[in-house]
C-alpha cells in the first residue's frame, strides 16, 4: 500500500519525541513541555461541570456557540481597537485548528507561507498538508530573536501569499514591536500579503510591556486572522478551545470546513470559556506575574552556568538558550542532558532556523522548584561534561 508522500513526508514532532522519552523515565525535570502547570480557575471548572450537569453536550454550531463568538468580538475589539463583530469569529479546536482552517482557506499548491525562523514546528506541518511551501525568515539572538522587514523583503517571491506572526513566540519569547509591525504592515499591503497572526501567548508579556497585533493598523484588520486560544491565556489546555478573528468571508469558508475536518468544537467547554471570558483574566494576570518571577530566576540562573547564555524573553514561557559555548550540539546536549542528570529540554534545530543546533528550548511552565532543581541539574552536567 502506498500511502500519501505528504503524510510520509511531515517528521513526527520532536517534542512529542522528547516527552515520550521522558515519560519513561524516573526523576525527570520536564522542561520540554509549553503547557502551563496551573488549573483553569474554580469559576471555570464549575461552569464545565454545570454545562455537563444539564446535559449541554449536542453538538454546537460549526463556528461555536453564538453567546461564545460575542463575548469574544467584544473582547478582542476592545483589546486591539479594532471593530469585530460575531460574523468575524469563529471558534475553533483548539488554536491550532484555527491555523490549519485558515491554510487550508487561503492556500492553492505550490502557495509560500513565510514564517520567522525559528519557529513552533506545527507551522511547516500544516503548510505541507495544505500542499503550500514554507520559507523560513531567519531571526538572530543579535536582533533579539525578532523578525527584520528586511529579512523579510529577501525571501519574497511572486507565489509568496502567506505570512505567519508570532509574538510572543514560541520558542524564543521574542515580541515584535510597533515600529516593525508597522513596516511588516506596509510590506504586506504592498505586496498583497495575508497574515496570519499567532498571538496565543499575548497575555504573558513582561516588563509592563503591552502587546499589539499587526491587525490594529490601518488596513490590515481586512488581510489578517487572528489565532487566539483558551489554552495559555485560561490554562485549558485540555479544553480545546480556539479563535480565529478576521475578514467575514475567511471566516465563512473556515466554517465550512470544520464539517470535513471535526464537525463543530466541544460544546461543554465552550460554556466554560464563555465563563473564562467573564471571571478568568484576573486568574490570568496571576498567573503572568508568576511566569515573570520563573523568567526572572532561570535567565539570570542559566547565564552563570559554563558554556550556556541566553537573552531576556520579553514574552510567552520559554528561553531559548545558547548552548554553543559547551561544545555540543543541541541534540548531542539534549540527549546526554536526558540520559545523564534527567533533564529534558528540546533541541533548537527542530524549529526551523538555519543556526538552531545552536540552541536549546527551555520551558518554564512548570514550579519554581523544578525550575531550581532542574537549572542545577544543567550546571552540574556543563561543569562535568
């Protein structure tokens, strides 16, 4: 039997690989992992729990249920200023079916997607299963890990149709500031670009910072989606709830597809990201002032240890550490890192860069003291390797 060359082609995530492996092992500090290791709140839980009792569990509206769809339009314009209303939303499974909806929507075979590298590796597996080409935009430690209109000017060619935003991004945390998503926005108006525009960890950004989407400036809030998702911002990850916010018509189509793809998002928890909406952003500034004392302990931990260096991330829950000064490579470092003091980590050459052995990706999203322990465990293997 000869199966599809594309789903022979897509490599099995490196992250799963790594928490698999890990899985199989006693004593093991996780660092491989971008989920948050709090609970959604109390209000959240019991409103899954009171949608279960009265038996809310038919299926919902392939766009998500409409009460959903509001809250989040007026979310979503008061957070970026921009006039959205339910046409414009649709809920998704999760965020990553929003991307794969919204590809699936825009590109014809042989389309190029332009994502900065590096990247979340999901990116280039969804581009492939809708038969589009990636091409990564390198990004560099020096620019701090964020996208140069100039890098991106290089890359474009006549199929370019598609460029993918991160920011905060996983894996480096970088964020992308105003004054470059202004000259990204001209770029894409100029050369009828659509972006699509990850913005799942727009809640955890430090330093007094504020987030901002390319989807506030003038004339793009018509080219953009906006992926947004439950899973960060609420800690549900398990809920499965996700958002694409842009032109009506992108959304229409996306709709239509979910009927192929999952029919329609899970009924009982979207009643409860309805109640997330309405109580949870308090849970989430908890939450966000506690990621910025973990980034705050690891940055500072991880630059005094031997042959490591990192940048301050300005966002998200990950560090993505320079590992070239202990003369490894990132899978060599990984894998000895797993196998000798049980640390796992993920190598940065499975995020798309062309320097990525360079580097290793670190969560934090786990507690304080795997954070300690796990940061001595690193220190002790780079000072007796």
């Amino acid at each position: 039997m000869n199966y599809s060359k594309v789903a022979e082609s897509i490599p099995a995530s490196p992250i799963r690989d790594m928490m698999v492996r890990a899985a199989a092992m006693e004593n093991v500090i996780s660092f491989a992992v971008g989920e948050p290791d709090f609970a959604p709140s109390e209000q959240v839980i019991e409103a899954a729990k009171t949608a279960l009792d009265n038996q809310d569990t038919k299926y919902a509206p392939g766009a998500g249920i409409t009460e959903l769809r509001e809250i989040y339009a007026n979310y979503i314009s008061e957070l970026t200023g921009v006039h959205y209303e339910v046409p414009n939303v649709i809920v998704t499974a999760g965020g990553m079916a929003s991307l794969f909806l919204s590809l699936l929507s825009l590109l014809d075979s042989g389309d190029e997607v332009l994502v900065s590298a590096p990247y979340f590796s999901n990116y280039a597996q969804m581009v492939s299963m809708c038969h589009g080409v990636t091409i990564p935009v390198d990004v560099y430690e020096k620019d701090d890990f964020v996208l140069t209109p100039e890098a991106v000017k290089k890359v474009l060619t006549p199929r370019s149709k598609v460029l993918i935003l991160n920011s905060p991004c996983n894996p480096t945390g970088g964020v992308i500031t105003p004054d470059v998503l202004m000259e990204i926005a001209q770029i894409a108006k100029e050369r009828d670009l659509f972006v699509i525009s990850d913005e799942v960890y727009s809640h955890i950004i430090f330093d007094g910072e504020k987030c901002h989407s390319i989807a506030e400036l003038p004339g793009m809030a018509e080219r953009t989606l906006i992926v947004d998702s439950c899973s960060k911002t609420f800690a549900m990850t398990g809920f499965r709830v996700g958002f694409g916010v842009g032109p009506a018509h992108l959304i229409s189509l996306m709709t239509k597809l979910t009927e192929g793809v999952y029919s329609a998002g899970v009924t009982f928890s979207q009643r409860a990201a309805i109640e997330a909406f309405r109580s949870g952003l308090e849970h989430c500034e908890q939450m966000r002032q506690e990621y910025e004392k973990r980034r705050n302990y690891i940055y500072d931990a991880l630059n005094k240890i031997p042959g490591i260096s990192c940048i301050k991330p300005r966002g998200a829950f990950y560090i993505f550490a320079n590992i070239s000064g202990t003369s490894l490579s990132a899978k060599e470092f990984s894998d000895r890192l797993l196998d000798e003091v049980h640390v796992a980590v993920v190598p940065g050459d499975n995020f798309g860069s062309q320097d990525g052995s360079r580097y290793i990706r670190i969560s934090y999203a786990t507690s304080m003291e795997n954070i300690v322990e796990g940061v001595k465990r690193i220190s002790d293997f780079c000072t007796k390797k």
